[in-house]
C-alpha cells in the first residue's frame, strides 16, 4: 500500500535516503531504534523527533527523569528542532547515543507491562513486543469478543464492527469432498445467452460517490486514496491547528524540508481535495455538517472519541444525513481497554506479534519495516467500507464501522496463532529460515551489497536449483551466487523454475521494468514543487481503469472551491467564515 515504497520515491524526488539498519533505520551517521530491551522483553518506542511527536517525546522523557535515568539538561532538549540539530551538527551523534541509552536503560528498570501501562497513563508511545501467546492474553480482543472459535481452537475474527451487517463467522473449511454429493445433486444448468459486447465505460468505477475525509497520517489517508483512485470525491479536511504527521515526514522533494514539500504526503493523499477548517468553531462545524449533508461517506483516524467532542459522532451526523455510511479507523478500536491507546502503526504490529517473529533468535527484533499494520490493514478497511457502500445501494441503510487496525492485522498471523493453539509451538525469530520452504534465505551477490533471494517450495524446484547449484548446501548455493550478478542469477534460476529474485535497493526499484510497465510511478507539478514523484494507482481494471489525476493538495488548496462548487455558499458567506476564524 501507499508509504510501504516511501524509499524508492527517496530516490525520485532526489531526496536524502535512509540505510538499511536492522531493528530500526541508518538515517546518515545516525541509527534511529525501534527497539528497546526491558526486563522481560522488549518494546517498541517511537523515539522521534519534529512537532508532531515531539510532545509524546518530551513525556517520555519527563517519566525517565522522573526516575532519575536523565539529568534536567538532557529532559529540556529541544525535542521539535532535535532532527535539525543532529544534522546540522549542533547535536554530536555522542550525545544522541547517550541520551538513547538513557531512555534503554530505563527501559530496563521495567517489565513490558509496566511500559505499556505507564504508557497509557503518560500518552506516550511505547507497545510490549508481544510473542504469539502473548497475543491470546490481550484483553482488548477478549473484551470485543474478536476471537471466533472452531473446534475448541480460537483464531483471529471479526476486523470491524458494523452497525447494519455485522461480519458474521462463516463457520469451518469443508473436508475434502464434503459437498461434492450434494452439489452433483444440483439440477443442470442451462448456460445463459453471452451479453452484447458494450464498449468499455470510460468513468471510472466510483465516479458520483462523495467522501468526507478526517483521516491522517498513512493508514487511514492509504483508504480514502483508493476510493481517490477509484472515482470518489474526496474532500479530505485538514487544519493548521493540529499538522498532520504525514506532512511531517520524509522524503521531502529536493531533500527541502517543508510542510507542503513531504512526497510520502502527496502520496498517500493524492487526488483528494483539501479543506482547511476548524471544526472545533460553531461556524466550522456547520461546515462540516453542510458537507455531511453532501457526502456518501465519513471517514477519521482520530483517537476515539476525538470527533464526538466537537458533536461529529455518528449518532450526531446521521440526524443530518440518516444515509451516511461512517468508518472510524484507530489501532484498537472504539471501546475496550485498550481503546486510548493512540500512536502508529509500529504499535500496533508489536503487541500483535509481528515484531517479536521477525528476526534473528539471538539478536533484537528487527521488523518488519516500519508501520507495517499501516501498509495492510487498509486492504481490509477498502474492502470492508466497499461492502458497506453496496449494502446502501441496495438498501438505501446507511450505518457506523469500528474498525480496528490490529483485529485486521492479526489475520496475517493466524498460521502462528493457530499453531501456537493447537500445538503449543511458540514461533521465534528464525532469521531467513522457512518453515514449508528449504532453501529459503538471502544470498550475497557479486558487487557491492548486492544480494538474491531464493526459495524453494518443493522437491522439483530444491533439484532444479541443486542441478544450476551442484549442492543444496547453503553455503555453496552463497558460493554460486556470489560469482554473479542479482540480475545474472535470477535469470538461471528463473529459467529452471526456481524461485528467485535480486534483492532490489531504493535505486533499483525505481527503475523495475515491470513497475514502469505499470506506470506505478507518476509525475505531477505544484505550487510548491515542480515534478514530484507518487505512486500510481493500485490496481488495473479492464473496464473502468483507475487512475490519480492530481498529486496530495496543500493546507487549504481547495477551499474556496469546495465551499462555493460544492456547497455553493456566496460571497457574503465565505466573509462570514473568514471572520470568524474557521477558515485557515
């Protein structure tokens, strides 16, 4: 999804890249940690810097000094301006490096649960690495009764509660052959006359849906960018009040750090359109309420909560709209324990037991990359919001979606969760080793940190590969590998059938033929940088193509637009808005 190749557009927008870095990101001579260990574990803490983290930073720092970890001079750093001061040379990589064993050796002092507690009573941003019984223990899913249980064995349920159309557990796979009786048993059939062959519509699918955007950051903006690319009109609403971290990270086109310059933004938001306006102001949110009036859809990410404070809850905005299908995405979902638990999507993938799998058995956890839920549970929220969008078409119900990042996640965990259930096998980290695949593992390449990747899933392909390779052994396959070329070695191995492929840096990927093929990258212009790079449209449908017309707006590009072409408001009106101050 969106961000998950924020790298490779490092590259095209001529933006400063990152190294790699196990546990974490080389960022120059720094190496930014994801990982902390702890009493009894580790945890994962987004140590970061920049307005929109910096505050859960500072409250972080305060408990550690409270604690006497830290001197007064090291809490009172410059938390906003600390990514400028490290760069620019006014921070030596000394001191980071000391402030950074601080905050582990406070880390040490506690337990996970100690952290995650302290951490929800502080609001600061720091998730146990969960092991996969772990996962079982979370009383957040206990409490909305998210496991769903065959056969005694409990596995991962429902992603989203549904107002109209609660997911419903479709009960367990058949045995093989169960219904073949009873579907033989099926009268005949008569094939239906082909349809006329119609010219291919030019719209694209979702043309005339109109969506109320509140989301930010990457998950929830990944969502409302398909329906972007699809056809949707999506108004996405913004305010100066309060950034969105999205506009705060890299890569920045030109490596000029700007708000409006952030190509991950442009991104995740493009096609959108963008309306600077506080709704916390009577007058903001009657445009907020006129807009509610207009739309199909609402979307937010905020924590729970968040929108009902200013009377833009679900139950508020279906008296204004009794058809609105509404979705509010967070990590957690909207009640339960665990439901103030805000923070990112590197959060989310610790306590569901991605971290805590990914790596090497004597080293720290090292992964997945980044804010992994952030990259894959927008595949369940599109498709999820999409069945809602059907069910009003068909039914004219309109109705309310809680959907949870890390219920959806933890589906891609249910191979470990079930084996943890059913046969008390604890995954671990085990490196490139493969439970189904032999050999499965990196190779190193010839050239300068060039590697390849091969994997076998079964006798035909370990004796096409032993065939090229002479040997199974691994290390005579690094031998073999390492006398060629990424590209030299995925061509033989491919030929013979083996499963194999280059391991592809920022550089490489950014001119991959078969992303080119795919028009995955595209160039747009703006008022504020010329030729920025973003990442095309997901998907190719053969009838009604999507596709992105536009790059992320800046703060309030569309305002006036929206406010006089959408909701025809006059002259008159838009000066009443300016005064008062809900226009930004």
């Amino acid at each position: 999804m969106q961000s998950s190749q924020s790298n490779i557009i490092d590259v095209q927008n001529n933006a400063d890249q990152n190294g790699r870095g196990a546990g974490g990101v080389q960022a120059g001579p720094f190496f930014i940690r994801m990982f902390w260990p702890c009493s009894d574990g580790f945890v994962s803490i987004l140590f970061l810097f920049g307005s929109a983290i910096a505050p859960a930073t500072r409250r972080l720092m305060e408990w550690v000094h409270e604690e006497g970890f830290c001197d007064e001079a090291t809490l009172n750093k410059d938390w906003v301006a600390y990514t400028e001061l490290l760069f620019s040379g006014a921070e030596p990589p000394e001191e980071y490096e000391r402030v950074k064993q601080a905050v582990e050796d406070f880390c040490m002092s506690h337990t996970k649960q100690e952290l995650l507690d302290g951490a929800m009573a502080r609001r600061c941003l720091i998730a146990p690495v969960k092991t996969i019984a772990e996962v079982y223990e979370i009383d957040q899913f206990e409490s909305r009764n998210y496991w769903q249980t065959v056969d005694g064995v409990k596995y991962p349920g429902a992603w989203a509660h549904m107002s109209a159309t609660p997911l419903h557990h479709p009960g367990p796979a058949p045995l093989l052959g169960a219904d073949t009786a009873s579907v033989l048993a099926e009268p005949a059939r008569t094939p239906a006359a082909p349809a006329p062959v119609q010219p291919a519509p030019v719209a694209r699918p979702l043309e005339g849906i109109k969506v109320l955007d509140f989301c930010w950051v990457v998950a929830g903006p990944t969502v409302t960018r398909v329906l972007a690319d699809l056809g949707a009109t999506v108004v996405r609403v913004e305010s100066s009040r309060r950034i969105d971290t999205a506009r705060t990270l890299g890569p920045y086109k030109d490596g000029v750090t700007d708000l409006e310059r952030s190509a991950q933004f442009s991104s995740l938001n493009a096609g959108k359109l963008g309306l600077s306006v506080d709704p916390s102001t009577p007058e903001g949110r009657e445009v907020i309420l006129d807009l509610v009036r207009w739309a199909d859809v609402v979307t937010e990410s905020f924590s729970p909560k968040a929108l009902k404070a200013w009377g833009l809850d679900y139950e508020n905005l279906r008296v204004v709209n009794p058809s609105i299908v509404m979705m509010s995405s967070c990590l957690f979902g909207q009640a339960g324990p665990l439901a103030g638990f805000a923070g990112f999507g590197t959060m989310a993938a610790a306590m569901t037991g991605f971290f805590g799998i990914t790596g090497w058995a004597d080293s720290p956890p090292c992964g997945p990359y980044g804010a992994f839920t952030d990259y894959i549970s927008p595949r369940f929220a599109v498709a999820t919001l999409l069945a809602a969008l059907d069910h009003r078409r068909r039914t004219g119900e309109g109705q309310y979606m809680d959907f949870a990042q890390a219920e959806a996640a933890a589906h891609l965990l249910t191979p470990a969760l079930l084996d943890c259930a059913v046969n008390g096998y604890v995954w671990q980290r085990e490196g490139n080793a493969g439970l189904d695949h032999h050999p499965h593992g990196v190779f190193r390449s010839a050239g300068d940190d060039r590697w390849v990747a091969v994997a076998c899933a079964n006798d035909a392909q370990r004796a096409a590969l032993a065939g090229v390779v002479g040997s199974l052994d691994e290390s005579a396959i690094e031998a073999w590998t390492s006398a060629r070329t990424p590209e030299e070695a995925t061509e033989i191995l491919q030929a013979v059938g083996v499963p194999s492929h280059g391991v592809q840096n920022s550089v490489e990927a950014a001119v991959d033929p078969q992303l080119a093929h795919r028009r995955h990258f595209r160039q747009f212009d703006q008022a504020m940088m010329e030729s920025v790079v973003i990442e095309g449209p997901r998907m190719g449908l053969s009838r009604t193509p999507a596709d992105v017309l536009q790059c992320g707006p800046m703060l309030g590009e569309h305002t006036v637009d929206i406010l006089t072409g959408i909701l025809g408001y006059g002259e008159d009106r838009l000066v009443e808005l300016l005064t008062s101050g809900s226009l930004e």
